[in-house]
C-alpha cells in the first residue's frame, strides 16, 4: 500500500522542483550573462531533490522494517468498495496478532469473532532468518545475480502449472500463502497474508484475519491494451474465494492441487480481510492446506478475459484452463519479487517489489536463463555469467578442484540436500506390470549404486518409498531391495515368465494372448534420464527383458503421462522436505482424474485406509507410526522402483553473493531461498 505521508513529501517535493525551475527561467531569459548561474541554481535544486529522494527511500525502509506508525485508507481492489476505516498497515497489524482483546478497527462481525477459539495458530518463529539491511554499507541494494532455470513449462497459469522449478523460483519468490512453516519445525507456522488465524477443537473450522493494504503486483503487461488491470489492487477474501472455488472446480485442471481439499465444504467470506474456512470433516491435512497448500490467484486478473469482460460463470472453468494471461507466461503474485520477465525460450527475471508489505530482499534482481543443457551451466558459471551454480554434473569435482578460481579462494563450494526423490515408474494396470512379482523383479534387476554413481558421482542416499528422507516419518530401518539378477529371474519365472522360442527375450500367455516381454521407457531427454535406462537395460537384457528407451521434449513426455499413454517412465517427485499427505500420488480416488499425479493408476485398499488415518491423526507420535506405515506399504507393493535422494553441490563466486550456505536455512522445500543474501559492494 502506499504510504499517504511519502506520497506527499513526494508530491511537495517535485512542485517546489518544477516551480523554481520556471521561476528562474522568467527571471533569465533575457540575460544571457547570467545562464550559468542558472545552471548552477538547477543543478543544486537537482541535488536537493535527489538527497530528498535519498531520505524518502530511508523513510520507505524504517516503515517497512515497523519503526515508524502509519495509518491510511485501505483500498480492497478486487474484494469491493474502499474501506474508508483507518487501519496500521499490513506489517505492523502483526503487533495485534496475539491479542487477547479485538483490536478496535476491526468492525462488524470480524471483530465479534475474535478469540472464538481462544489464541492465535500462528507462532513467531525464533530461527526465521534476518534479512540483511538495505543501508548496510557492506552490500549493493541494487545487487543482481544470475542462474540456471532447467526448463520451462508449458505456460505459466496459477491454477494448472505443477512444476518444481515453477514452485521453486516462482511461487516462492513472487507469491505467499496463508501461514509460513517455521524453518526447523515445520509442523508450526508463523504469519503469512493471514496475520491471525483460530481453529476449531475439531479442526473443521479455520477463521482468517487477512493483513489490509497488501498489494498484488502490477500485471507486466502494456497496460495501454490492457486498461481493466490498471491502477493497485489489493489482496482480499474475495480474492481467496475466487481461487478456493476454482481449485474445487472438477472442470479446471488442478487435479494436483483439489486432492488436498477434498474434504472442504465451503469458504465463507465476512468481509474483505476476514473468513471462514469449513471442513467437512475433522483433517490433519486441513492445517497445511488452508495455511500453506495453495497461493491465491487474483481475481482481478483470472476473472476477466483479455477484454476485461468478465468471464460468464457457467463458462469459467474452461476459460481459466487456457487463460490468456497464463498463456503469456504472465504472473502476478505478492510477494517480495514479481515475474518481470519470462522468455520461456530465453530466459525469465524477478525483481525486488518496492511496494511489498514486508521486509525487503537485499538482492534487486534475479535472472535465470532457460536451457536443457547442464554443462552449460557449468560453463556459464565459470565465464562469470552466472553467480552460482547448481545441479552440476557428476564430473564437477574434476573441473573445479584444480582451477586457479577455486585454489585461489575466489570460488565458494558447499554439498547440499535435494527435497525430492527420483523413480522408475510401472503403469500398474498396465497386462505386464500389474503382477506384483513382476514389480518386485524389476527392482532387483535395478543397480541404484552404479546408477547413483553415474548420474550424481555416488553423492545421494537410495530411498525405499514416498516420504521424505529428512522426514521424521521416514522408516530408516527399511533396506533398499537388493539389486540382485538371480532373484530377478526366479521370480519372473515363478510369475510364468519363460524363453521358450529362445530368442532371448521372455514371454508369457495373458489374457488368452503370447506376450513377450517388451517394454518401452518413456523418459524427459535428459541426460541423467537416459543414463539410468540404458543402465536399466543393459541389466533387463541379462534377465530377458527387452527395453527400449524413448528420450523425449518435455512437453511430449508430460501428453504421455496425462494420457497415461505409457508402459514405464522414469521421474522425480519433489516431496515437501517433511510429513507430507500422500494423498495425491497415492490415493486411488485420483486415478479417476484426469492429469492427476497417480497416472500408474496405482490402487491399494490399506494405502488408502493409512492415508485417511493420518488425516485424523493429530497427535505426532502417532503420526509418524500411520505414515511410516504407509510408506512400508508401498515399499512392499513396488508400484515404483525407487531410487534415490541427490545430494548436490553449488559453487558461487564470493565476489558476487554473500556465502550461499545461508541459503540452506529451511526443513521445507525449496531448502535454498536468496533472501538472506546480498551483493556485496565492488
């Protein structure tokens, strides 16, 4: 929100500017022996003005970082008429945030409903990190970095998009959610657009206290051609509505998102800055998905087509499917970045917000390049091009140990966890693959050591099921099934599997029909992918399996998935670093939907049961013993072979960021977030 009093000082001080400046072209323009002076006298207005616009920017930073109080009119944008009631703004209401008593702006019914539930959900969190301070002499407030971005998807539309670098770089960067998880013990949370929440004993009701005067980033659009998303626009409820009741929408293609609000009956909206979340049911999942599953999308933008007429309702779902805004590779969130740029053939940019509500980044501007090609990262690094980087190739350690860079210090080095895990996937209705035994084989024929040694230089941890490694809800005491070919063979031919034409390659009668044992291996085109099937089936061959691996564009392989138009494949799932619902890989109602995450079509009446146990357990011990179960029940079933969690360097130039390894503060994905870090001054 604007603050009215820099707004002012602003105005005053730019009239005064255009006021002596015509004063003094009156009172010269016909003495011509005097233009220097006038020269000088504009010069030192231009002076005053800039030491001014200093002064505001400081002005800006001490309101930003709570030590100066403000007050003004808050304007709702997309939730209705101006709210003429002068409330603090949007950070500094967190100082009412635990307030047994209602805080006197808060009106009507909001007001009446604080303290139904007693104290605040929300807790300060003591080890969220500090951003360093813009006026600290040591770094440059205009500080850019540069990086990788892998690859890009197929568009950037806030409801449809479910891509790790969009979650990670986008998402995470440029929008907030509800409540933030604490960094060492994501089962608290802190504060997000919702300053205070309560929650019912039952936990079937959450009540939401929205922070007045955040502002939604302006569309980076011509605006000329675009004039209903002119102006600011601020969040709201009925901003959340809007996203709520699309993301319920079965029509609207964010199957990944609804699996974790199945249970939710309704939002209630009591005004701009306060709602009602109702469960239907009693939920341990409702706690992270109304506080930190989904990031509202605003109306503003996704209620209008390109005219700025308003979307018929009957019609929304498949407008919001293929909005235009999406398609444009467009977002627009509230968070301390906003998208400035996205080529997704070139390259896409963040930049620092100066309007967001929060405390600043130090670091200006982020740009991340968008290529395929891993040793190209590399080699953008080592050029200077980039400031850091990540998801290096196996033979880093060779290219960088005896340069003169990093002998000289100049490079910093650190080993870092990766929150996903990565997999070979068996479409489980598919004739073959549906035998357990067959499952079972596949895995032992699977060397994850020489595979792990390939793609990562032995650095990762082979895993035995869905739940995060670094989870309390990991078993570690599961061992990995054992690669082992002889116990491959057995079983395949205890599940009827024979070479009996001796061609080498195993067959079998199903259905009434000879089947031999021939597979095709869908997979992205790159490397690390390709290097795990040709190990794959270097190792099958020996057993008499045949596969064939087919690389393809990422656009292509994700068709075959959501059209489940494959045999095997071969993938990465990013888990949230902690106790995570498995519903949405797992649970068989998401075989029925379309471009769901389960497209195996993996279905188990016990993963099921577990799955909806843990969703009604709230006690953590407990917890972790329904999860860990679940997780050995996939382990037994082999609806994957799975493979391994990386653990992956990232080298940066010092002279560039400050030490990246204060990047790594966080128990949940993404694990590294810049926004500790600053550009120290050249």
């Amino acid at each position: 929100m604007q603050n009215p009093i820099l707004t002012l000082i602003k105005t005053i001080a730019f009239v005064v500017l255009a006021f002596l400046v015509l004063l003094s072209f009156w009172q010269e323009t016909k003495q011509e022996d005097r233009t220097e002076v006038l020269g000088k006298r504009i010069s030192g207005i231009e002076e005053s003005v800039d030491r001014l616009s200093t002064a505001i920017n400081k002005l800006d930073r001490r309101i930003a970082k709570g030590g100066i109080r403000t007050t003004g009119p808050v304007s709702n944008g997309s939730g209705g008429g101006a709210t003429t009631t002068e409330v603090p703004g949007p950070r500094e209401v967190e100082t009412f945030a635990w307030s047994k008593e209602a805080p006197s702006w808060l009106k009507g019914r909001a007001k009446e409903l604080w303290g139904t539930y007693g104290e605040n959900y929300f807790k300060p969190d003591p080890n969220w990190p500090a951003y360093p301070d813009l006026d600290d002499p040591k770094l440059d407030p205009e500080g850019k970095i540069a990086a990788w971005y892998t690859s890009a998807p197929p568009d950037l539309n806030a409801f449809t998009v479910n891509e790790s670098a969009v979650n990670n770089y986008i998402k995470t960067y440029a929008s907030e959610y509800l409540g933030e998880p604490h960094t060492q013990n994501p089962y608290l949370y802190k504060p997000g657009l919702a300053f205070r929440a309560e929650v019912s004993p039952d936990y079937k009701t959450w009540i939401f206290w929205l922070r007045p005067g955040v502002r939604w980033h302006t569309p980076q659009v011509d605006l000329s051609k675009y004039p209903h998303l002119k102006g600011e626009h601020y969040f709201t409820t009925a901003d959340w509505k809007f996203t709520m009741d699309l993301v319920m929408n079965e029509d609207v293609r964010a199957a990944h998102a609804r699996s974790y609000f199945k249970g939710l009956d309704r939002v209630e909206v009591i005004d701009d800055h306060c709602m009602i979340m109702h469960w239907k049911k009693t939920s341990f999942s409702s706690i992270s998905s109304s506080l930190n599953t989904v990031i509202p999308a605003p109306k503003f933008v996704y209620g209008y087509d390109e005219n700025g007429k308003p979307f018929n309702p009957a019609t929304l779902s498949s407008q919001i499917n293929d909005h235009w805004f999406g398609k444009g590779f467009k977002w627009v969130g509230t968070g301390p970045y906003y998208l400035q740029h996205f080529d997704h053939e070139k390259d896409m940019s963040v930049r620092r917000f100066d309007e967001y509500w929060g405390q600043l980044p130090a670091i200006k501007e982020v740009r991340r390049e968008i290529f395929q090609k891993r040793d190209l990262n590399y080699t953008k690094f080592e050029a200077g091009e980039f400031t850091y980087a990540s998801y290096l190739t196996p033979d880093w350690k060779k290219r960088i140990k005896d340069t003169k860079n990093h002998k000289d210090g100049k490079w910093g080095t650190h080993w870092a966890w990766g929150s996903s895990y990565r997999f070979i996937a068996y479409k489980n209705t598919h004739k073959i693959f549906r035998d357990l035994k067959v499952r079972h084989a596949m895995t032992h024929a699977t060397d994850r050591k020489r595979m792990l040694q390939a793609v990562n230089d032995g650095q990762g941890q082979i895993v035995t099921g869905p739940q995060s490694m670094h989870a309390p809800t990991y078993p570690n005491d599961i061992k990995p099934l054992a690669y082992d070919l002889d116990k491959a063979r057995k079983l395949l031919e205890e599940a009827g599997w024979q070479d009996a034409d001796g061609n080498g390659v195993l067959e079998k009668e199903i259905d009434g029909e000879t089947v031999e044992f021939r597979v095709t291996a869908s997979t992205p085109s790159a490397a690390s992918y390709t290097t795990i099937f040709d190990i794959f089936a270097e190792d099958l061959a020996k057993i008499g399996v045949a596969l064939d691996v087919s690389p393809l564009l990422w656009a292509q392989f994700l068709k075959k998935l959501n059209d489940r138009s494959f045999e095997i494949c071969c993938l990465g799932w990013d888990t949230p670093g902690w106790d995570g619902d498995m519903g949405q890989i797992w649970h068989s109602d998401q075989v029925e939907q379309p471009e769901s995450s389960n497209f195996i079509e993996f279905q188990d009446p016990e993963v099921d049961r577990l799955i909806e146990k843990a969703r009604m357990t709230f006690d953590l011990k407990e917890r972790v013993k329904v999860q860990s179960a679940a997780h050995r029940r996939v382990h037994e079933l082999q609806p994957y072979t799975f493979l391994f969690t990386l653990k992956t360097p990232v080298v940066w130039w010092k002279a560039h960021v400050s030490d990246y390894k204060d990047a790594f503060q966080w128990k949940l994905r993404p694990f590294a977030r810049i926004f500790p870090l600053y550009v120290p001054v050249k």
